[in-house]
C-alpha cells in the first residue's frame, strides 16, 4: 500500500512538474492562434468592404476625435453612450479588433482592440 501511495505522488509530482514546464508553450501557442484567426476575420470583413462603406466609417471616426478634443472637462473620462460609440467605430467584425499591428523583426501580428479592459 505504501508503494502504491508513493507511486501516485510521483507521478503527481511529476505531472505538475511537466504541467508548469510546458504552461509557457501552451500558452503562447494558444494565444498566437487565436490572435492569427481574429486578425484573419479581421482582414477578411475589411477586404469585403466597399470604398463607400470605408469611408464612412473613417469619417465617423474622425468625428468623433474631433468631438473629443472640444470636450474640455472629462476628456479621458467617457460617458456610457460615448463609450458605446466609441466601441462601435471602426469595428468590422463585431468583435471589438478596430485594426492590427504587425511587427516584421518579430515576426508578429497583434489585434489592436477598443479600449484597455478586457485584453
């Protein structure tokens, strides 16, 4: 029984061990595919676009910029309905990505999402 015992742990041991040890691997695996695919989707809707629809949606985003800089007090600090604005702008897909950033010397793509929380 004691043998028996001392094998479980080991191998317990063993598999959190191997666990933390491929975590970073894992990890970055799994982010790098769901960034490719959202940057994928992304690419996609804005190459289905028409040159009307592009347009519109830039003047609507300069708009609002120019709405922000008029704002003297709170500038930084959005109201409810500004914030859904906000987050409506620019965003092809509905999935909140308004654009990407790519990164030749690191060989790196990165989705670049409405705001600062959820990322």
């Amino acid at each position: 029984m004691r043998k028996k015992l001392t094998t479980v742990l080991l191998l317990l041991v063993m598999f959190t061990g191997l666990s933390l040890l491929l975590y970073p691997t894992v990890s970055d695996y799994w982010n790098s595919y769901h960034q490719s695919r959202a940057i994928a989707a992304y690419t996609e809707g804005v190459s289905q676009m028409d040159a009307a629809e592009y347009g519109s949606m830039m003047e609507d985003a300069e708009a609002y910029n120019s709405r922000l800089l008029e704002k003297k007090e709170n500038r930084y600090r959005l109201t409810e309905a500004e914030e859904e604005e906000y987050n409506s702008l620019l965003d092809v897909t509905g999935t909140g990505i308004m654009g990407y950033v790519e990164i030749p010397k690191l060989k790196m793509s990165l989705p670049i999402y409405h705001g600062t929380e959820d990322t």
